[in-house]
C-alpha cells in the first residue's frame, strides 16, 4: 500500500473515531427519541457548544476527505507516488488530528490554522502529481 493510501485509510479511521464522541453527546442531551427520529423538525434544544464543535468537527473532515481522497486517488492511479505527496498525505492526517482538539476546545486562530495546512497539503498532492 502507498503511503498515500495507508494516510487515507488512517484519515478514514479518524474519522469514524471523530464521530464517537459526537454520537454519544447527542444522543444524551437530545435523547433517542429525537436521534432515532426521521429529524423533520429541529430539535427542542441546541447541542451544547461542545457537542456542537464536534458535529461541525465531523462535518468538516467528510468535507476534507471528499478532496483529499480525490487527491490519493490522482496519486495512486497516475502513479505518481513520490517522497512529496507521501508528505503531503500524512501532514493532511496530522492536521486533521490536531483539528479535533482546536475545534472542540475553540483554538483561535490555530484551528484556521491547521485547517490551512490540511487544505494546503491537499492541493499540494493533487498539484505534485500533475508535474
């Protein structure tokens, strides 16, 4: 496996980690009812800040795996799997990591930060792979 994919792989298991505490969090203030419910109307109540963050957390890494999968697919599939994109890819997963925490606990302004360097990552692999 390249490391590209091992990165993708690891990025989806963070991901799938990601929503754990999330679930557990709604599903104690909002209650099964309304989380087992088809959710045609809003809730009674907001998710706590907390919980809040970490939904928009998840939701934010599905919006990021959706480019950088784009990206390790380029990479693998053109062959161009290099010393570069390999980088690229773990620095991608060691931005979404630290993304979890700023996010959840409010890191002004290094979660735009990090967002950054994941983002950057990502289309410096796409970028690698077309020279």
């Amino acid at each position: 496996m390249t490391p590209e994919l091992t990165a993708l792989a690891l990025a989806g298991l963070l991901q799938a980690a990601t929503f754990l505490p999330f679930s557990v969090l709604a599903n104690m203030e909002l209650g099964a009812n309304y989380t087992t419910s088809p959710r045609d109307k809003p809730p009674d109540a907001p998710l706590s800040t907390l919980t809040g963050r970490l939904q928009r957390t998840m939701n934010n890494t599905w919006e990021a795996l959706i480019l950088f999968t784009l990206a390790v697919v380029v990479v693998t599939l053109g062959g161009q799997s290099s010393g570069v994109t390999a980088a690229c890819g773990w620095i991608f997963l060691a931005a979404r990591l630290l993304y979890i925490p700023a996010y959840a606990f409010g890191w002004r302004p290094w979660r735009s930060v990090i967002w950054m360097v994941g983002f950057t990552a990502t289309v410096a692999m796409i970028l690698a792979a077309l020279i």
